[in-house]
C-alpha cells in the first residue's frame, strides 16, 4: 500500500494526538501503523514516585488530615514538620498525575492509544471538583480501573469502573444502604441512587436504552454494600474497595426483567454482565465513539456497523477500535471534529517538541475549560463543537497560540507547518504565513488555523 502524505496527516490528527516532526514522512501506511498499535495491545501507563494506588493515596490523605487535625488542637503528639511545608497531598498528587500523562502523550508513537484512554476515561467521569477524595484518587481511577482494560472486554472496565473506590466516592455510592439491611435497620440509612442511575443513563444502555425508574432502584440495591474498608476492620487498605456485607440490601432483584439472587459481591457481577452485553449497551458505545472520533452527528450506517461489532465481538474494545479506523466513513476528507481544549493543546506541544513546565499546561487547560478530570457533571466534558469553538472559547485558544508561539519563537514557522499539517495546509493558510510580521506571530496563525484546529 503506498503511502499518501494526506491521509497521514488526517489520521493523526483525527485518531491520534497530532503529527510530531518527523511523523508524516513515515515510511509505512499509517493505516497498518494505527492497526499495529490496537493489535499490540498495549496501554503504557504513567509513572512516578508520587502514583500510587488509590487506596494508598487515601490512606495518606486520610493521615495527613489528621496530622493536620492534631496541630490545630496543639496536641503534642503531632508531628512538627522540618523545612518548609510540602504541598498538600491532593495538590501534590494532582500535578504528578498530569504531569505523567503530558509525558506519555508527548511520547505516543500516534496518540491513538491514549485518545482511547481519554475517550474511556470522560465516559466514565470521576471528577476532582468533588473534593480531597477524587483530587487524590482520580488518576489513579485511570490507571486502575480504564488503562487496563480499554483494549479489553467492555465487561471488565464497566465491573473495574463501578466498583473503584474513586467512582464509589464520586457518586455516593458509599453512603447508600440497602434500607432493610442490618446497617440500615440500626442507622436508619437508606439508598442513594446515582451511581445506579449514572450507570445506566451514561456508562450502558444510554438515556433511550429502555429502562425505568425502577430499574434505577433495583441496581441502586444490588450497588448497596459497594463501598470503601474501613479502619480496623479487614484486611485490606482504608480507602480500598470493600463489600460490607451488613450494608447489602437483602434478598432478589429484578432489574430490566431479570431477577438476580442475593448472591453477595455477585450479584453486581452478574448484573453488570448482562448490561454489558445488552444491545442498547452496543448502540450508545458504538454512538459515543463515531461521535468523538468522526463526526458530531456521525453517520448511522457506522454507528450500526460499530455496535454490530461490539455485539458480535462480546464487547471486545480491540475489535471495536479497529472496525472503527476500517471504517470509510472515518476516512472522510472533511475535518468535522472540532479538537478538545486538551487535543488542541497537546498537539500544538507535540508538533513543536515543547515540554514547559506542567504548571503552565494546566492553567492553559484550566483557562480552555478542560483540565484534566475535572468535568463539572457525570456526564463528562462535551463532545461537540458549540461546546468548544465559541467565540469566548477561540479568544482564550488565541491567546494560548499566541504565548506557545512566543516559547518557540526559534522555530521555522514555514517547517512547522508543513511538519504538522502537510498537504492538509490551504493556501490561505501558506499565504498568512508569510506575511506573519515575527516568527511567533507566525507559529500562533499555525495553531489557529482552522486545518489544525479541526480533526
């Protein structure tokens, strides 16, 4: 197959995180290169002293608040810190998290791994705005829960997902109480319902699956007892997931007409199983994902191809990834995908080779509106264009073009371009270029041209 410079240039930006020098004189199709990554199977994952599991990170946020708890009182016991003091755990947790992530984005081979990562990751919001708890754990929500599995059955990371400790946090789950329970008789406890529902509205069926308040309660029942462990009590970690079997609501449950026995921790297991698999299930995900990677309104026939193959493929996430790059209709030449704050960003760094400070990409994400983990509902950060090219939204990536333009200032604006858009490159943009009155000014109309800012 030979190699056409265009659809190379296409298929980082639109599969992956965008073209880093070098990348679109590839000698081998990136068709066969995009395949290569999905069949190898492999999802990198961040590292650094600081990322450790998230039941560990609880348990030091769980001892540094009370250190903290200690000195307030003028207890004498407490720890008195030597040198200046270190930033809080959540802070300092946060930043190493993001700061692994920028790594392996910039050292992705085509990014498209990771875009699966994001993509799973937004489907399955956790989100630091919800405090200490999800500031420290949310990362490590990624690394535990969707990287191992994004590639996977679509089984594992719905089961790895609802039952991590930081989803647990997120949406509640660990004060929901099966009312009838003996938890529930003695604290007069009941059910909340949100991760029940947000499983079903958002991370399955979707909101036209077919279910009904009913079936929000009866999975809210089967989640009773999902929580966190506890001090003194089993082994095991605080902060680690835990079932408590004294907080499970008793007895069978029938949830979209099938009845699942009181079974334990299995009851969830098998409950998930079949959501899973349910063709509803098949049509979201398979919308979810034409949707982000092809088109706002991607077309039906891809949508019905994408969810035949999840069906067909148990949930296979790698086969479903793979018909997805096979399909035509994400081929078309026309860049109908406006790119993420987070896209825009790590692109516009991969292109020039630029690694600043990881301070300075956060406040440019948190300027765009889409720093890392930090959507402001379950649903996760939006997926379509009026949701990122407003006319606020563009000022904000102009000021940042202009700022990223200025760091490299060293580079020729004429070799970027053509490293990073190629043949995708209009004339109009080309004849901006030269009459860019500085290099910076230059490297900015490059960023804001609509060829990169489109994928």
């Amino acid at each position: 197959m030979a190699v056409d410079p265009r659809r190379t240039a296409l298929a980082l930006g639109r599969f992956g995180l965008g073209a880093r020098p070098g990348d679109l004189a590839r000698a081998e199709p990136v068709e066969e290169v995009l395949r290569g990554e999905i069949l190898a199977g492999v999802v990198p994952l961040p590292g650094g002293p600081s990322l450790s599991s998230a039941s560990t990170l609880l348990t030091a946020l769980q001892a540094e608040d009370q250190s903290r708890k200690l000195a307030r009182a003028g207890n004498p016991d407490a720890p008195t810190p030597e040198g200046p003091p270190a930033p809080p755990i959540p802070e300092r947790t946060y930043q190493a998290e993001v700061a692994a992530r920028l790594a392996l984005a910039q050292q992705a081979p085509t990014g498209l791994v990771e875009r699966l990562v994001w993509f799973w990751a937004n489907h399955f919001t956790v989100s630091v705005v919800r405090g200490a708890n999800l500031r420290v754990s949310a990362g490590a929500f990624e690394r535990e829960a969707i990287r191992p599995h994004v590639l996977g059955r679509f089984r594992d990371l719905l089961l790895a997902a609802a039952t991590h400790p930081a989803m647990l946090i997120y949406l509640d789950n660990i004060a929901s109480v099966g009312p009838n329970s003996p938890a529930g008789q003695r604290q007069g406890k009941g059910l909340n319902e949100n991760l029940g529902r947000e499983l079903l509205e958002l991370h399955t069926l979707g909101s036209e699956g077919g279910y009904g308040q009913a079936d929000v309660t009866a999975l809210a029942r089967i989640l009773t007892g999902w929580s966190l462990q506890r001090d003194g009590q089993a082994a095991g970690l605080p902060g680690a997931t835990a079932f408590r079997r004294a907080a499970h609501e008793p007895g069978a449950v029938t949830l979209l007409g099938r009845t699942y026995l009181d079974v334990g921790p299995e009851q969830l297991r098998m409950a998930l199983d079949d959501l899973a698999v349910h063709p509803a299930t098949a049509r979201h995900v398979a919308l979810r994902l034409a949707r982000h990677f092809v088109a706002d309104d991607p077309p039906p026939d891809l949508v019905a191809r994408l969810a035949q193959t999840f069906i067909d493929q148990d949930g296979d996430l790698s086969r479903v990834s793979l018909a997805l790059i096979e399909a035509p209709e994400a081929w078309d030449p026309v860049q109908r995908k406006i790119r993420s704050p987070q896209e825009f960003l790590v692109a516009a760094l991969r292109g020039l080779a630029l690694a600043p400070h990881p301070g300075m990409v956060m406040n440019g994400l948190a300027a765009l509106g889409q720093p890392f983990w930090s959507a402001p509902a379950p649903n996760g950060y939006p997926d379509d264009a009026g949701a990122w090219a407003s006319p606020e939204g563009l000022r904000t990536r102009l000021d940042l073009a202009a700022r990223t333009g200025q760091l490299a200032a060293g580079t020729d604006p004429a070799a970027f371009a053509e490293s990073v858009l190629g043949p995708l490159a209009t004339d109009e943009t080309r004849t901006a270029l030269r009459r860019a009155e500085s290099r910076a000014q230059a490297i900015a109309l490059v960023l804001m041209a609509p060829e990169f800012q489109r994928r």
